[in-house]
C-alpha cells in the first residue's frame, strides 16, 4: 500500500490585505453563532435566518429579503428574474456581473450585459440614457441596469446618490428595471453619511454582501418586493441555495448588523493612511485622494515588475499578500482583521517590492 503524499504547510501572511473577504469570525461572533437558535431554513422554521431577513429588508426598505449563500447567487437571481433570454442589461466596464461571475449573466439566464465606460466604476446619467437602444426588431432589447455600490474594480468609488437617482430616475423613465449590487453598500453608508435604505431607495432589487467588511463567514442578502423574494425562493431552491439549519452561519450576518457596521469608519481611515504612505514609494502610480472606504489600487509598471511578481515579493519576503488586479494593477482592502498597527509593514513591504524592480536611476 502507498504511503499518503505529505501535506505541504500553507504559508500564512503575516499581514493580509488580498481582499475584506478574508476576514475571520470574531471571538464574540464565535460565540454569539455557536448559541443561534436553529432550524429548517428550507421550511421558514430557522429562527436565526428569520432574524437576519427581516433585519435586512427593514435595512434597505424593502416588503422582504433572502438569505443566499454568496453574493454571486444574489446578482444572477436578481438578473435571472427581472429579464428574459436575449435581453441586454447595462452596467459599467468594472462590474462584478461582467468581470467577476464567469459569464453567469449569458450562461444561466442568456442575458447581454453591455459595458458603459465611467470613471472609476461610476458612469453618468447622460451616459446611461445614450446607451438604451432605441426598440428594433434585429436589436437586444435594454431591460435594466445595475450599479455597483461600492465599484469594487473602481477602487472603492462611491456612487453619488445625484447620480444614482438620475440613472434609476431614466430608467423608470423607460420601462427598465433596476438592481442595485450592494456588495459593499454599507461601506458607501458610512462613508458618505447617507442610510442604506436611502441609496437603495432608488432600486427595484438590492443585496448586500455579509462576508467582506461586516466580517461573516457566509452569505448575501437580496432584498425586494414579496413577490419578488417569492420568485426569489424558487431559483435559490433550483440552483441548489436553499439549507436547512443555516442558522449557524446566518446569525453571523445578525451579530455583524448590529455590531460591525459603523466600525467600518476604521477601515476607512486606514486605506487613506495606508495610500499617503504608498504615495511617497518612488516607481508607484498611486492616486490618495480617490481613496474613499476601503480599497486602495495602485499601479507598478514603472518599477518593472508585473503586478503578480510584485506581489510575490511582498509575500515571500515580507508576509504580506496583496492582490493582482491586472498586468499591473496592484489592490490592498483594509478590513476587519487588519489594523493600523500593521500599516508599517504594509508599508516595509510595498516599498521594498518597488525597490526589487528596475527603476530608472535619478539624473
């Protein structure tokens, strides 16, 4: 009989600024999920997961709300219910929906997703409106739009609420449905001082993600009107969503509402302090004053290094691991489990991965 292979030790970063998603249960979330009342969430009978929905759909002012296992399942049963087979939806070239959820728009619904090119994530009213193809019988037909609050790839960009009411105002205008992709809506809250039911307000369907910058384990929330959820429900039972005692995981999400929230405001101002030191490294393109919740981009080209070698610096010779974001695009997210004593080595790091590269000598 063979010997088993060895299990090669994963090596942990010291300091982990990959993604808010890689955050980890606090001992008091611990705790508070180890005691949830439990039951068959499949049945309504879950106490816990009864909690988290209704929290949430008082939250973001809407009649009811699901919990769903990811926020990817959150956005393709919101795209998957609003349009038919050979629709076309806009959104803006960064969008978590185009970029981000392996062609789910076209694979499970059959729906086009058109890319608008904003600033930073963020596209213009005027832009939106130039967009909806006039109707034509040899043309997809525009049904709907989705905005991204916070535009991840947008480093973070918050959506103006001007903004926000003139596209969805259009869009009403035109007979189009609108969806917001709230992964980090909360982030945009606390930033900007405006309540999530304000911003999702504007929007005939919202999820927010619980497991980025709230700091729970598992799952989204995907909030509407009650017979938008009941339609909901049935595509989560179709696609395998629906659990049974998930109120191991959904009183995460409950202890994160009521407490993680408003401390997204560290965050915050860790990512500004974190991007006025990144700014002094010489060979980094970096822009501080875009930085405006939590994620940081920046870019490498001039030290000669793509963004995967950097970030391979930084994590062997540092332990701390950054994203690679594209051929030169570096992102850092601060998030729950990073504080700001940790920023000088963040800092060590970014720096001495610049200085490996081959930046032109100083006339």
């Amino acid at each position: 009989m063979s010997t088993p292979a060895a299990i090669t030790p994963v090596k942990r970063p010291v300091v982990d600024l990959y993604s808010d998603t890689i955050t980890l249960p606090t001992p008091e979330m611990r705790a508070f999920m180890a005691q949830a009342p439990i039951g068959d969430e499949q049945k309504g009978e879950d106490p816990s997961v009864n909690e988290l929905t209704a929290m949430a759909a008082e939250l973001l002012g809407k009649e009811a709300a699901v919990y769903l296992p990811s926020g990817t399942m959150c956005n393709e049963i919101a795209l998957a219910l609003h349009s038919r087979p050979g629709d076309e939806v806009l959104a803006d070239a960064t969008a978590h929906i185009i970029n981000y959820e392996v062609g789910g728009p076209a694979a499970i619904s059959g729906i086009n997703v058109r890319a608008l090119q904003g600033e930073r994530g963020v596209f213009t009213p005027e832009q939106f409106r130039a967009a909806i193809r006039t109707p034509s019988r040899y043309a997809p037909r525009t049904s709907g739009v989705v905005i991204e609050q916070t535009s991840n790839a947008g480093g973070g960009t918050v959506w103006p609420l001007e903004t926000v009411a003139g596209i969805t105002g259009i869009a009403r205008e035109h007979g189009l449905w609108t969806h917001m992709d709230g992964a980090r809506l909360l982030n945009a809250s606390v930033a900007s001082g405006i309540e999530p039911v304000t911003y999702a307000a504007h929007f005939d369907s919202v999820f927010i993600d619980l497991s980025k910058g709230l700091g729970a384990p598992v799952g989204g929330l995907l909030a509407g009107s009650h017979a938008f959820i009941e339609e909901a429900w049935r595509l989560k039972q179709r696609w395998g969503g629906a659990m049974r005692q998930a109120g191991v995981v959904a009183s995460a999400g409950v202890y994160a509402l009521r407490h993680h929230v408003e401390r997204l405001a560290e965050d915050h101002a860790n990512a500004r302090r974190l991007a006025a030191e990144l700014a002094g490294i010489p060979g980094l393109v970096i822009h501080p004053e875009h930085v405006e919740t939590n994620i940081v981009l920046f870019d490498v080209a001039a030290t000669g290094l793509t963004a995967a070698e950097f970030g391979r610096h930084t994590m062997d010779e540092y332990g701390v691991r950054v994203s690679v974001f594209g051929p030169t695009t570096v992102r850092v997210v601060t998030h729950l489990d990073f504080t700001a004593d940790q920023i000088p080595l963040a800092v060590r790091a970014i720096a001495g991965a610049a200085a490996s590269g081959t930046l032109p000598a100083a006339a």
